[in-house]
C-alpha cells in the first residue's frame, strides 16, 4: 500500500475512535441521572450542550458545572462513571442535593483541577485517595456534611491554591502536613469541631492571603510564626478557646486588612 493509503487508514481510524470515546462519554453521563430525561433521551443533541457541559475539541468532556433546579434530592455522586471520563478537568456541582459519599473512583480523574461539592447532603470522610489527585488546584467542600479528620495525605497536594472545608463536622487537630501547601492563598477551616492548638507550621504557607479557623475549639496561644504570612489580608481565629498573650509578631502583617479574634481568652495588652 503506498503511503496516502496508510494515511488514510490511519485517519479513519482516528475518527472511529475518537467517535467511540464520545460516545462513551455520552453514555456515562446519560447513566448518570444528573440531566433530566428529556435532554439526555435525544440523541441527536450533542451531551456537549447539556446544561453545564464543556467539551475540548475532539467532544471529550473537560468540565461540568450544574446546580440542582428543582430541589428534588435524589442525585448520587456515586452514579457517575469517572473513569470514563479522562480529560475531565472541573467537577463542580455545589448545590446539587446529593445525597451521597465521596466516591472513591472520583479519584480516579487524573486531570481534575477543580473539585467543588459545597452545600450538599454528603455523609462520608474525606476519602485519603484525594492524594492521588496531583493536578487539584481547588478544592470546596463547605456545608457537605462531611465527618472525618483532616488526611495527612492531604498535604501532598502541592498545587493547592485553594481549599474550603468549613461548615462541616471535620474534628481532630489540624494535620501538619498542610503546611506543605506552599502555593495555597486561601484556606477556609471555620465552622467545624476541630481541638488542640493552632499549628504552628502554618507559619511555612507564606502564600496565604486569607485564613478563617473561627468557631472552631482551638486552645493555646496563637503561634508566633503567624507573622511569617506577609501577604495576609484576612485573618479570623474568632470564638475559639485561645489564650495567652496575642503575639506581637502580628503587627508585622502590613497587607492585613481584617482580623477577627473576639471571643476567646487573651491576657496582656493588643501589640501595637
């Protein structure tokens, strides 16, 4: 055969493949009940269009961002196919009404980037496979029902920019390992149940702009190394069970615009 028919050979077969995995894909969202029938029943609608689906070039799914409607809660995180989904690269259903665990083949997208499931009905752990998820630069769980400890695997997501885990019923002490989070800017742990002292190694998150751990049941002194955040803007260790003397480290933290350290069981004066 010369090599214009090889060409294309090789051509079709790309097509009938890439046409294949589409349909794959199709497939694995249609089965997953998260569109209503009437969408998902017509074939001849690309599932690039339904609601809250983007596509790359060749039809393979990147992101699906939906929000439930009706406030019917009968959605399942567990209903969905991951592993058919390769390129997917944004999972945000806040909102959606599952009730549900994380399921641990969510781990099981190696491109995901973005992973929010805020104000759900999830009554699971944190699942330790989330370390596997290498490419997550985002993740929001907040007001999920999650109850659980922090994983220590947690800390080796090292392209964190942003996690939200409060509002929910996560208990123990903070891991140390977050402070190997170099690149987060937002950390949001407020509204939970978490004891013990406030770590001093979030001193090492020199990248942090925001940080909320209120209400929570924190003890001890605020850590020294706090002043080590330069570039925080927002701090708020409020309505936990802090004592001692505030640290005068604080006043180093010129880009601070709001802190928040009401009720709690401070002695000595406010550094100036």
């Amino acid at each position: 055969m010369t090599a214009a028919t090889w060409i294309i050979i090789a051509l079709a077969f790309s097509h009938n493949f890439l046409a294949l995995a589409t349909k794959i894909e199709a497939d694995a969202l249609r089965r997953s009940g998260w569109w209503p029938s009437y969408i998902t029943s017509n074939t001849s609608v690309s599932h690039c269009t339904w609601l809250g689906n983007s596509c790359n070039d060749y039809g393979s799914v990147v992101e699906i961002n939906i929000s439930q409607q009706d406030g019917n809660c009968y959605y399942r995180l567990s209903n969905m196919n991951y592993s058919l989904l390769p390129n997917l690269s944004s999972l945000q259903l806040s909102g959606y009404c599952l009730t549900d665990i994380i399921p641990l083949q969510i781990c099981a997208l190696p491109k995901l980037r973005h992973l929010n499931l805020s104000t759900n009905y999830l009554t699971s752990e944190l699942p330790l496979c989330l370390q596997n998820l290498t490419t997550l630069e985002v993740i929001d769980i907040n007001y999920s029902g999650i109850n659980s400890l922090i994983p220590h695997e947690l800390g080796n997501l090292k392209r964190l920019l942003y996690l939200d885990l409060s509002f929910n019923y996560l208990n123990g002490m903070i891991p140390t390992t977050l402070a190997k989070l170099k690149n987060l800017v937002q950390l949001y742990l407020q509204g939970n149940s978490f004891s013990g002292s406030v770590p001093s190694e979030i001193g090492n998150l020199t990248n942090l702009a925001y940080l909320s751990m209120e209400e929570n049941t924190f003890g001890g002194s605020i850590p020294s190394k706090i002043g080590n955040l330069k570039r925080l803007i927002y701090l708020d260790l409020g309505y936990n069970s802090l004592n001692g003397m505030i640290p005068t480290t604080l006043a180093k933290l010129k880009n601070l615009a709001q802190l928040y350290l009401q009720m709690n069981y401070f002695s000595g004066s406010i550094p100036s």
